[in-house]
C-alpha cells in the first residue's frame, strides 16, 4: 500500500481535469494505475511519470465488451485492484424542447450511468473473491435536485446516486466498499465556461487529496467540499416554487454546440 492507501488503481477519465489530478497522485505515491480515457497524449504523457505502474486504455465507457477487456488485461499484469474510480463523465446544458438534445440526453445517461456500470462490473467478482477493495463512483451534488437547463446532467447524477446507493447494499459484508462522491464546483474545463455563480469552487489538487483520503476511511458519501452540501440542503428546504425562481434567475449552462460548451464524445454533433 501506499501514502494514499491504495497500490492498485484503475481511474477512467484520467485525461483533465479531477480524473488527471487523481490518477497523478495515485502515480506519486507509488501505486499502480490503470489510466483509462479517450486522449492517447495526455494518458501518454500521465504514464510517463511511472511506466513500469501504467498501462494506457482508450476506450468508451459506455462499451461494455471494451471495458471488459481493458480490465481482463490490467489484471492479467498487475491483478485485482484496490481502487476502481469511475470517474469519467461530461456536461451539458439541455432543452427538452430542442428535438436534437434528446441525444445528448442518451449520450450522458451511457455516459454519466451506463458507464460507471460498465467499468465497475469486470471486477465485482474478483474483489468479491479478494474480499476487499474500493469502487468510487463521483457523482455530483447535481444530482440531489433537478436545475432549469441542466435536466440531462442531473437525471444522470441522480441515477448514479441511486445506483452507488443499490451497489453498497448488494456488497454489505463482503469487503467490498462503495463509495459515493458528490462535488460542488471543481475549477476543472468542464466549469470553466460557467457564467453561473459557483459557491464553494475547489482547486482540482485539493479535491483530489480530500476524495481519495476520505474514500480510503472508508466514507461511504463524500461531498466536496462538505460547505457546498449544507449550502445545497439548506436551499433544499425552501418550498418548490422559490427555490426554482432562485436558478432560474441564474444563467445557463451552455448546450452542445453553444459558445462556451464543452463536447461530448459519441455526440454526433461534437464528432
């Protein structure tokens, strides 16, 4: 083991970043780590820093064939890991009325949901049979609420809180630890376009450091930072009505496509 408790990693969107600052520090502290994305240079120059502990894999999450190969090579070489971080996923704004966003609704959901799934599956059994290990889905605090033009992004996150939530009840005795991870605002790409008020915003290293060190505890929920999750459940408790006129007053998340969006892969728009 190391500093960060885990010698065994597998981290899927490792390409920017809180995935690229997490798999970094996994790196530093020794452990080997499996960099799973879709940017060959940026994993490439990730598994520089330690190319005897790394193995780069492309593919899509989503692609549950893909993803069990990538899993039955990386433990063909180094065995079942401590740590699988399901950690890719994308953002976008998003209209219902808009015929052509229905699709980024698909895309997010195999994204954001589907492909926590897909990654955490090849090594259910073998941590089962290790009796230990740790699967850290990172959701969102997103997916506590729906918010006005963000309604893809939240039923993704929402579905993947209910997910983790099923997953930790299944695995309840058999070693296995399954962490949920809700972020507030992360000073990452997928925010930096934002025009929307962002309390709370955490530098990507401190995330980084706070996720891994309360997931190695054993916490089974982490928000980060814990400020942004007494700010979201006191908002909670204000009635419907007021609590919508609130967001609706806030500017929207660009859709894909927009000025200031970031694209989502497998998106034909995007490709």
């Amino acid at each position: 083991m190391t500093s960060n408790h885990y010698g065994n990693a597998i981290v899927t969107g490792a390409c920017g970043g809180l995935g690229q600052t997490l798999a970094a520090r996994l790196i530093a502290g020794g452990a080997r780590v499996a960099l799973v994305g879709l940017q060959r240079p940026v994993l490439d120059q990730l598994a520089a820093q330690a190319p005897d502990r790394c193995a780069v894999y492309t593919p899509d999450v989503s692609d549950a064939q893909a993803m069990r190969a990538m899993a039955a090579d990386w433990m063909a070489r180094h065995g079942t890991p401590d740590l699988v971080l399901a950690n890719a996923g994308v953002a976008g704004g998003f209209d219902t009325a808009q015929a052509d966003d229905l699709a980024v609704l698909r895309r997010m959901l195999e994204i954001n949901l589907l492909g926590v799934a897909t990654t955490f599956h090849p090594f259910l059994a073998p941590m089962k049979a290790a009796g230990r290990g740790s699967l850290v889905g990172v959701a969102s605090i997103a997916g506590w609420r729906g918010m006005p033009g963000n309604g893809a992004y939240c039923a993704s996150k929402g579905g993947l809180i209910r997910y983790l939530e099923s997953l930790r009840a299944e695995l309840r005795g058999t070693g296995v630890h399954v962490c949920t991870v809700s972020p507030g605002y992360i000073r990452t790409q997928l925010t930096a376009a934002n025009q929307f008020a962002m309390p709370g915003l955490l530098d990507a290293q401190e995330a980084a450091r706070m996720l891994l060190a309360r997931a190695a505890r054993g916490e089974e929920h982490v928000v980060l930072p814990r400020r942004i999750g007494w700010l979201s459940r006191t908002l909670a408790l204000l009635p419907a009505p007021l609590h919508d006129r609130i967001l609706n007053r806030q500017p929207r998340k660009a859709r894909p496509g927009e000025p200031g969006s970031t694209a989502i892969p497998g998106l034909g728009r995007d490709d």
